[in-house]
C-alpha cells in the first residue's frame, strides 16, 4: 500500500485557508456517499492492460468502509468506466491521444460483456449499493455518467472517494464534485495509482485546494449515523 504522510507545508498551507486542520470533522451519513472508481479487472486483476497493482492492496480497505458507511446509513456507489458511448463522447481521446492498438485494446477491455469491465472479484459489492456507469476519467463531468444526477436525487452533498488510479480518474471524479459544490475527502490508504509520488503529489495538492484527505479510520470516526444529532 502507498506510504503518505502530509507535509508540513501542507499543512500549513490549509491552515492558512482554513484556519484549522480539515473542513470535514464530521459526516452526516444520510448525507454522504461513498464513491469506489474503477476497481475493475481491466485496472486490479493481475495481467490486464492497465493493472495497477497496489490498487489490489486497498481491496480491505475499500470493503471496511463500505461495511461501515451502509452501517450508518450512507450510500455506496460503484462506478465503472465503459466503453459503450467513448468513441461518441471522447472522440480526440481515444483517437489522437494514443497508439491506435492501444485505443482498441482499451475499447475491447472496457466493453461492458468482457471480463475487463467486471468489478475486481474480492470486493464486497452489495446488490443494494448503486452501480454508476461512465465514460471519462471523471464521473462528474457531464456526458460522462449521470452521478451527480443521481447522488442529488437522494440529497447527498458529501462525497468519499476511493479506487484507482488516484491521480486519474479518482482526482478527476474528486475535482469536478468540488466544482458541482460537494464537500469531499479523498481518502489516502484507498486510493491507489502506479507510484508513491504520483499518490502522494495529488493528495497534497487535493487538499490544498479541493476538499480534505483522510485515512478510512479516520473517516470512519467522523461518521454521524442515521438517526444521531447531526446539528452543526
């Protein structure tokens, strides 16, 4: 699993704007998701194009909090990136922005009947966690799936993020849902991305500007469950 410890300039940085540690000291469940990016075989299972191998590392992680936000009373979300709709809506991407057999490998892999697009086999998906399809890095951006659509519908304003690749498609995901007006953590020991220094270059400047980082057991403790006081 990635190390990451926050620098001291870091901290002092977001002291600076915030006047303490972190936004988030607390969670209110019925209000918060969980969102796990792309823990697909195409990016975990050993062998396939694009595997990230420490991403199989978070796998216990990912599946306590998961355990301990449907405890609570908080949603999880799955979501996949797919290759149905990419040639449409990312045209330039996958033709201009890389090796022709590199796209139609991509393309192969992420089609939703082949193996690559199924969810890594040894996380805890439960059937009623939401399941969120897309196309692009971020799953917010629009054209690329309907999450903030469906996040909105059940009055989520905070939103967790784990999965892989950290620097992509978790950043991406986290950045855009900053934008959208979601508080948001990124949560450091379950995220996971090809290096320590493309986790940990992220996470620094994540929190810098976007929202907070936070371990999974220091999420854990900030969450409020369902039917707690949660006034401010």
């Amino acid at each position: 699993m990635h190390k990451y410890s926050v620098p001291q300039y870091v901290k002092d940085r977001v002291h600076r704007r915030l006047g303490k540690p972190a936004a988030i000291d607390r969670i209110d469940a019925p209000r918060a998701a969980l969102a796990i990016v792309d823990m697909q075989n195409y990016f975990v299972a050993r062998g396939f194009p694009m595997e990230v191998p420490l991403a199989r590392e978070i796998v216990p992680n990912l599946n306590r909090i998961a355990a301990a936000m449907r405890a609570a009373g908080a949603s999880v979300v799955w979501i996949q990136t797919t290759a149905a709709g990419a040639l449409e809506q990312w045209a330039n991407h996958h033709r201009h922005g890389m090796r022709p057999e590199v796209a139609a490998a991509r393309l192969a892999g992420l089609d939703e009947n082949a193996e690559g697009f199924e969810l890594y086999a040894e996380l805890d998906a439960r059937p009623t966690d939401l399941r969120v399809k897309k196309i692009k890095y971020s799953a917010m951006i629009p054209g690329s799936s309907d999450l903030h659509e469906v996040l909105r519908r059940r009055g989520i304003d905070t939103l967790l993020i784990g999965g892989t690749t950290t620097n992509v498609c978790c950043e991406s995901t986290a950045r855009d849902a900053m934008m959208l007006d979601y508080r948001v953590v990124m949560l450091s020991d379950a995220n996971a991305t090809l290096s320590d220094e493309e986790h940990a270059a992220t996470l620094d400047n994540f929190q810098m500007y976007f929202g907070d980082v936070m371990t999974t057991d220091a999420a854990v403790a900030c969450l409020t469950p369902i039917g707690k006081d949660t006034a401010a």
